[in-house]
C-alpha cells in the first residue's frame, strides 16, 4: 500500500519561529526571560548559559537567530564576548543591562561593538516593570532576526574617529544656523560616525538619541572624547553654539527656542511622544518653528516613525533635510518613514553623510 507524501501538505503557512539563545549568570533572570519570551508564537527559546563559555559551545549546535546578553558575568564580561564573537561569528544581540552607571557605560561600549539593541532590567519595583520590559524584549527580538549583522565580521563597520591629538575645541560664538539630528536604534554607531567627521567649527548641533537618563550622559561624554566638537550633555536653558553639541538628557522632552538671535535648548519632564522622551518629533517640530530656512535636520537610523513628521515639517519650513539610506541603516524605519512621508531632501549612506552635510552648511553660509 502506497503511504501518503505528507510532506508535501502546505507548510508555506507555518511561520518559522526565532530562535533565542539567553545568556545570564542568574539563574532566576533566565527563568523570567525564558518564561516571559516563550509566551510569544513568534518565540522559540532554544536554551540558556549562566557565561559565555557554556554559550559559546550552545551557539554551534543551536544555531540560534538571536543572542540576549547579560553584561556582568563571571570568567568573561558580555562585552569581551561581544567583541570576540562578532567578528568570528556575527549574530544580533540585545544586550539586557542595568541603569547603573557602569552598566550603562558598558552598554555604550556593546552597542558600537556590534549590539543591535539594549532593554534594561526592571529596577526595585520588578512586578510593576517586568511586563514592560519583556513586551520591549519581544519586540526588539524581533527586529534584531531581521538585521544583516555580516558587515561585523568584514569590519565594515567600524567607527571612524578622530586622530590621536585631541583637536582643540573652538571658541562659542553665536551662530543663526543649526543642525538638528534624531536617532534609535544603531544611532550610537551612525552618530559617533557622522560626527567624527563634523570639523570643529560646524553650527551648534542638537541630537535626540532614544536614551534613558544615564545612559545620555555617559553617551555625550564619550562623543566629547572622540570628536572635534565640544559634547555635552543638554541642561535646561542652555545655548546652541558654534561648535558645541547639545545631547537631550533621556527622560526629558527636549526642544528649542529661540530669544533674539540666540537659540536656547529646553528640556523638560513630560509625556512620551511616539513612545519616546525625548522625541525626535519634539525636536524637528521646534527647530521647523524657530529656525526654518537656517536648520539642516538629519534623521538615522532607527525603528517606528518618531521623527518623520518633524522632518517633514522642516523641510517644509525652509530647512535641508537628510535622511540615512537603508544599506547603512541598523534598522530602516525612520528614516524609511520620513523619505515615504516626503521629509527626505537628501537619502546618503552614512559614510558620505558628513562631507554632505558640510557641502550644505558651506553653501547656506555663502547665500
């Protein structure tokens, strides 16, 4: 008797589901990730490891699509397995970090060395942050299974930056132009690339990258150490300067006004917009109000739409916008919003980005 080919029943329908490897030295945190990951369709948890070393041997036999990584770990820290996996055997990671400063500090570091993405663990009140955190997770694991991370082992990624010689930062002086740049994820890498190759005299640059507080601080001071410009940053009421830029402080919507001649930076605890504070949206919106025509906005790389609608609003202002194209882009969804919604004058990949920008600012100074 001929059996059935019941292979060859539709399995097109059946979706494949992400494979997740967790790597935490605690073995409670694995069970909540675990537990809190499994209850997505879209999920499958293949295993564990308490360090890296027992993962290292995991990720050959399970082949996992995605990695969450604990930072601190015995016998080798998250970021020295980071470093030492990327290029040998690229996968996305979402680094699952504390809101201390050294954890944040270390995070930093994770992200330009090939992390796609960070989520932080729930402080003191675990009950009331857990579901928040694991819907964050969920969803951030998702977008990382459908990141090409293979530039990491061509080291086509690596981050430009300055020479050895600190270059010296210019005097502040009033400035009518300024340049207005919005970020999420991947932002730390494309940021710390764009403005490596800003030269020091360039207008006063404001940024919102999706940041929590901390984690902005630690970020602006290691742009101050790296660049031309003098980064800080942002505190309420401080100005937008010749040769400065202003980072918007995580928790704080972050906006510009203008008093006179002089711009002024705003931050201020309030609502999420887009899902986001600060938000890039805040911040287009106020430099399309007060700047117009004098204001170049760059939107990077990043998932959703904050910000589209305020780049829109720039340009529509009078202001020369540019919007990452999707081959440099970690994930293309801001900028990819903002160039079908119309904001985008300019699509560059972000190696090309600076001297752009640059050619820009050269022209609108001699108009």
């Amino acid at each position: 008797m001929k059996i059935p080919n019941e292979s060859k029943q539709p399995e097109q329908n059946i979706k494949k589901k992400i494979k997740v490897l967790i790597i935490d030295d605690s073995a409670i945190v694995r069970e909540i990730l675990s537990k809190g990951l499994s209850m997505d369709p879209e999920i499958e948890v293949v295993g564990t490891a308490q360090d890296v070393y027992v993962a290292r041997d995991k990720i050959v036999f399970l082949k996992p699509d995605v990695l969450t990584l604990d930072i601190e770990m015995p016998r080798m820290d998250g970021l020295e397995f980071l470093k030492r996996l990327m290029p040998q055997y690229p996968l996305p990671v979402i680094i699952v970090s504390s809101l201390s400063k050294p954890g944040a500090s270390v995070t930093l570091h994770a992200l330009e060395n090939g992390a796609i993405d960070f989520v932080l663990k729930p402080s003191l009140k675990i009950s009331t942050g857990l579901g928040e955190m694991m819907e964050e997770l969920r969803e951030k694991i998702k977008i990382a299974s459908l990141i090409d991370v293979s530039g990491w082992k061509k080291k086509t990624y690596k981050l430009k930056t300055t020479a050895a010689d600190p270059a010296p930062k210019v005097l502040h002086t009033t400035t009518d132009k300024i340049i207005a740049i919005g970020a999420s994820t991947g932002g730390v890498v494309a940021i710390t690339n764009l403005l490596s190759n800003f030269p020091v005299d360039m207008p006063g640059t404001v940024i919102v990258q999706h940041m929590p507080p901390v984690f902005t601080r630690l970020f602006a001071e290691k742009l101050n150490n790296t660049i031309k410009m003098e980064v800080t940053e942002a505190k309420n009421g401080d100005r937008v300067v010749l040769g400065r830029v202003l980072v918007a402080p995580g928790g704080n919507q972050f906006s510009i006004i203008r008093s006179g001649g002089f711009y002024y930076v705003r931050c201020r605890e309030d609502e999420k917009v887009n899902g986001h504070s600060p938000s890039v949206d805040v911040l287009f919106n106020s430099v399309a109000k007060c700047a117009g025509q004098n204001a170049i906005g760059v939107i990077l790389t990043g998932m959703g739409k904050d910000g589209a609608r305020g780049l829109l609003n720039m340009k529509n202002a009078g202001a020369r916008t540019f919007g990452q194209d999707e081959s440099s882009s970690v994930v293309y969804g801001m900028p990819k919003a903002a160039l079908e919604l119309g904001g985008v004058e300019m699509k560059v990949h972000i190696d090309g980005m600076a001297e752009k920008i640059v050619g820009v600012v050269n022209e609108m100074s001699a108009n």
